[in-house]
C-alpha cells in the first residue's frame, strides 16, 4: 500500500478544475492506498483572509470532501493547521533552500507580479507544500498539473536532505490526470479555472445551482470555425469543453467528436450543461446533508488526531538526523 497525500485551500468554492484535477482523484485512490488529505488553512492565509469567511470555508471544503465520496473510514482528512508539524518542519526546509530556487516558481510569479514587494508568505509556499508532503512520508501526491513545478521543488529538498543527512525523507511522485489535469477559464481559455478570478462566470463551483451552470457554459468562450473538434492549440475554447465533457461523462474524446459531428457549438454546450448537472447535483445533495452536521466536527478532529501521531514520528526522526534538541 502507498501513502497518498494532498490538499486543497479553503479559498472559495470548489469548482471543476480543484475536482477532475484533484479531487476526483484522491477519491480513486483511496480503497487501495494510506490515503491523508487536508484542508490547508494556512497556504490560504499567503493571501490576506477575513478571518469568519476562511472559518466558513474550512467546513465548506471539508464537506465536499466528504460530499465528494472521501471516507473517514479509509481517509484520514483533517485541517492543516491543527498539526504544528507542518510549520516545524517548514521553517527545516526553509534552511536548506535557496531563494534562487524559489524565484523560479510561476505561481509566485504569476500571484505577486502587480505588487512590488510581494508577502513572503506566498514566496515560501512551495516549501511549505513540500512540509506537508514530507511530513507523512508519501509515496504519490495527486494533483493538477499547475502544481508540476512544486512537486519537483518538493522533491530536490527530500533529495538534498537525504544526501547531506543520510535517509531522511521518501521521495514522493506526483499524479496527474489525463483528462482534468488542467481545466481552463471558460472565458479565457488560456488560463486555468480559478476560485479567485472575478468573473464568476469564468468557473463550475461544485455549489453552483443548474441555473448558473446553464449561463457559464453556454457563454463559454469558443471560437467562429463551429467544428467540435479537440485542437488545444487553435481552438482552446471548444478543447477545454471537449475535456469537461469527456471527464464528467467518461466518454473518449474522439467518441464524444463523432457524436457531434454535424451539430453546432450551441448542441454541445446544451448537452454539456445536462452532463455536468448531473455529476454535480449528487455531491450537492451529500453536501447538504453533511455541512450542518456535527459529525463533520467530529471527523476532523478525529482526522487531526491520526495526523498528528503520524506528523510526530516524523519531526522526532528529522530532528534527530539535525542534531536538534536533545
Ligand atoms: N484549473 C484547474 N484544473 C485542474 N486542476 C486544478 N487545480 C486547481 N485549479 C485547477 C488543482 O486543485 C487542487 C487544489 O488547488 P488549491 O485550492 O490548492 O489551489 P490552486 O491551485 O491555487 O487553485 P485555484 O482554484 O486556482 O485557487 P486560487 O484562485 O485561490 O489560487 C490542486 O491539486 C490543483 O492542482
């Protein structure tokens, strides 16, 4: 059995793109792996939070996660924050990176590039990813492929401790999907869905209403050929719904190209809109039943307890390749 673990940010909603890409993956794996996945309240705060909206989307997220098919039975599923391992051997990792190494990072690039001087936060977030993934000695971390390049940066540090410390940490490898990998802004196809984006329009949340999923899509930015066809290159738009579509329905995208061959773009969009209903309203109606509930108070505190005992072998062992403490 391997150790699986990731995460998701309580930053908003959860829309399509953190579910085909993650979400939907940490769920496939958990009948056969150790599988931990966490809520990671404290990559949010790299980003200024208030406080009662960031408590409220901690449970929202938690609920999905449940909503979604995690199974605490199988699962350990629990609030980053409720493990100080995670920061302890953050700042570990900290003193054996460079900031070269750090300055390379896109989302940094991308997050800070209106600011002049950006939160040091959201600088050192790769190396507090790479806590949370050491910390529990994983063999796979599931993710969307914007997170290709953290993986790596996660991985030279386990590689640089074990050579300078002898065998400190396990090596893990990233898992990425081939249809959700990365699902893009259905306004701007060249850019990834985002909870944060401003348009709302620009995204699938998993709580959005059959009305709302019904405008997004079918104002979807495509392009003037009128062909379905996938062509991520020339036509982003289309190829983006393509992928959606193949993801939710399980169906090839070369079978789903043969189904509308002939049509317009406004058929698909329409048939779409049915299929990702349909995916959706399920994990809604989990959802509500769970979000209230004091059995997800339960589950997490429960969650926190396992990682907990997990998290403390693990700094006792770093601490001691360090030569720190008594
Ligand atoms: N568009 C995407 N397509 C596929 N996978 C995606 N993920 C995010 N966006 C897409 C994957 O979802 C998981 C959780 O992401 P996160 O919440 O930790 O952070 P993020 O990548 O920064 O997600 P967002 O939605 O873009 O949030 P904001 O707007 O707050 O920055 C990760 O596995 C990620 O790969």
């Amino acid at each position: 059995m391997k150790r699986v673990f990731s995460g998701v940010q309580p930053t908003g909603n959860i829309h399509i793109g953190n579910y085909l890409g993650a979400l939907k993956q940490f769920v496939e794996l958990q009948d056969e792996n150790n599988c931990i996945y966490c809520i990671v309240d404290l990559h949010s705060i790299t980003l200024p939070q208030d406080p009662k909206v960031l408590r409220k989307n901690i449970l929202d997220v938690a609920a999905l996660y449940l909503a979604v098919g995690l199974d605490p039975k199988k699962s350990i599923i629990f609030v980053q924050s409720m493990v100080p391992g995670h920061t302890e051997l953050s700042w570990i990792l900290t003193c054996n990176s460079y900031t070269g190494e750090l300055s390379r990072m896109t989302q940094f690039k991308q997050k800070s590039r209106d600011s002049e001087s950006a939160p040091t936060g959201l600088f050192t977030y790769p190396i507090l990813m790479a806590a949370d993934i050491l910390l529990y000695d994983t063999d796979v971390v599931p993710v969307g492929n914007d997170q290709k390049q953290h993986i790596e940066i996660t991985r030279d540090l386990a590689e640089r401790i074990n050579n300078k410390y002898g065998k400190t940490f396990v090596v893990p490898d990233g898992r990425f999907l081939k249809e959700g990998a990365r699902i893009m802004s259905l306004d701007d196809p060249t850019s990834k869905m985002s909870k944060s984006a401003e348009n709302i329009h620009s995204r699938i949340s998993l709580l959005d209403d059959a009305n709302k999923i019904k405008k997004s899509i079918m104002r979807a930015t495509t392009d003037s050929e009128g062909t379905i066809r996938f062509d991520m290159e020339n036509k982003p738009g289309i190829s983006n719904l393509l992928n959606i579509y193949s993801a939710f329905s399980g169906m090839k995208v070369p079978d789903i190209e043969k189904k509308y061959e002939g049509l317009g773009y406004g058929d698909f969009k329409k048939d779409l809109v049915e299929v990702t209903v349909d995916a959706i309203l399920p994990i809604q109606q989990r959802y509500n039943e769970i979000r209230e509930s004091e059995e997800l108070i339960t589950i997490l505190k429960d969650g926190a307890e396992k990682a907990n005992a997990i998290s403390e072998k693990t700094i006792s062992r770093v601490k001691h390749k360090f030569g720190l403490g008594l």
